[in-house]
C-alpha cells in the first residue's frame, strides 16, 4: 500500500474552493494507495514521474519515484510516496507542469513542503 502525502496548502486550498465537495476529491486521491499506477503521465525530472488526477475540470499534480512505480509490483510498493503538490483547471494546465518541473530542477522535493 502507498503512502499518500498532500501539501499542506494544497489541502487547505481543496478544503476552501471545494468545501463539501472536497471529500469526494479527498477519497479520489486516497484510491491511489491501492492502486499507484493509477493517473496519467505528465512529465519526468531526474527519476521522479508528474502525474495527475481528473476531477471533472479539475488536475491534481502528484510526484513519485519512477523506477518504483514503473518496476515494482502493486505487493512490492508498500514504500512508495505519492506527494500530491498541485492542482490546476484545464486553461492553466500546461503552466503547472511547466512550474512544478522547474521547482524540481531548481530546489528538489524540498520545494513542495
């Protein structure tokens, strides 16, 4: 089973524009620690794979480590870490990835915290 993480102020953004809806993208985000290979494939920087989540307009950003998610069968990723860092609509789709790829070269995982 992964382990899923969301950023703090992804969290509170979800919780504020959504408010009862939010359980429902909550519980969306929460399939992936059944299923990590669930979502589509963005974008790969030094190993770590961008992936998102469709909620109706909505994508939301998760990172995780490549060679696990690729290799490693559904049993063997107990260890595997789903961050989930940003979200968009469909018009600002391609900034965010363009955005979180750039944190990822210039700072690491350590910019999403």
């Amino acid at each position: 089973m992964a382990k899923i993480e969301i950023v703090e102020s992804l969290y509170n953004y979800i919780e504020k524009k959504f408010k009862q809806e939010g359980h429902k993208i909550f519980d969306l985000i929460y399939t992936l620690e059944n299923n990590p290979k669930k979502g589509k494939y963005v974008g790969n920087i030094g190993g770590i794979v961008i992936k998102e989540l469709k909620y109706k307009n909505f994508r939301f950003y998760f990172l995780a480590d490549g060679y696990k998610l690729k290799f490693f069968t559904e049993e063997e990723l107990t260890d595997i870490l789903l961050r989930f860092v940003r979200m968009s609509d469909k018009k600002n789709q391609q900034r965010i990835i363009q955005e979180i790829k750039e944190i990822l070269l210039k700072i690491g995982l350590e910019g999403f915290k």
